[in-house]
C-alpha cells in the first residue's frame, strides 16, 4: 500500500515537472510560430502560393496570453481560441468573417490554414508529437526540449 502510494505521488510530481508560465509559453510559442511562418512560407512562395503573415504582430501575442491567462486552458480550447481569432492566413473576404453562410464559405480556409499551422508549432514544441486535446497547455511541451532544439541547430 505504501509502495502504491509514492508511485501516485513521483507520477503526480513527474506529470507537472514540465509545467511552464504562461509567460514563457507565448515567449515559446511565438518563437516556434515565427521560424515555422517562415520555412512555411519560404515553401509556399517556391509554390507560387498565397502566404501567411511575415511574424506575429502584436495583437496575436496578446491573443496567445490571453488564451493561456487561465492556467487550466486545455490544448482543445487553446487551439480553438486561436485558431478563430489569429488571422495570420489572410481570409479571402475579410468584410463577411465567418458569421454567416458566405463567410463561412469563403474564408474558411483561413480558419483551417491557421489551425494547422497551430498544430504543427504545438507538435513542433512537443518533439514531433500532437498533444492531446485534454492536455493542459501549460504542460503539452518539455521547455528544455526547445532550447536544445535550437542549441542543435
């Protein structure tokens, strides 16, 4: 009993151990969202294809600590927060939004392009692995992960 106990603790301590602020996870965040936009968009522009946004402005970095404010903010709702409001994959009438049947259809696309592009910085983060949608976002990536990523590179 006491063995099975202190497993529960050491998985509780070891399941947190790669928690991070908020503040360190935008910082990460929109570091990996910027050298993805631009290997995607580098691919992108050989392709002749529209691009997305050069870098993250200021009001998207804002929009990503907003969405990680609450430290209960699980990937799903992460990704559905921003993935509805960062914009970066230009809609194709921006007038209509998404609010009613012709924007729906006409810049949907946006929506799906940047979801994606969401998925792959979180993937990226979380070396080469999705995070479960009922994963706490502040604990969906190793931190240390990242920077020998880039010390490798």
């Amino acid at each position: 009993m006491k063995n099975a106990v202190l497993t529960i603790i050491a998985l509780l301590i070891t399941s947190t151990a790669h928690a991070v602020t908020a503040e360190q996870f935008v910082r990460d965040f929109s570091e990996q969202t910027e050298r993805t936009l631009k290997y995607i968009n580098d691919e992108r522009a050989s392709e002749g294809k529209r691009l997305y946004c050069e870098k993250l402005n200021d009001e998207q970095i804002a929009l990503i600590a907003t969405a990680v404010q609450n430290p209960d903010t699980t990937v799903a709702e992460f990704v559905d927060y921003v993935g509805n409001n960062l914009k970066c994959y230009p809609e194709f009438f921006e007038p209509l939004g998404r609010e009613n049947l012709g924007g729906f259809l006409l810049n949907t696309k946006a929506y799906v392009m940047d979801v994606l592009m969401i998925h792959e910085v979180l993937e990226t983060l979380n070396e080469g692995r999705s995070p479960h949608d009922s994963e706490l976002i502040l604990e969906s990536y190793d931190p240390y992960y990242l920077e020998r990523l880039l010390k490798s590179q």
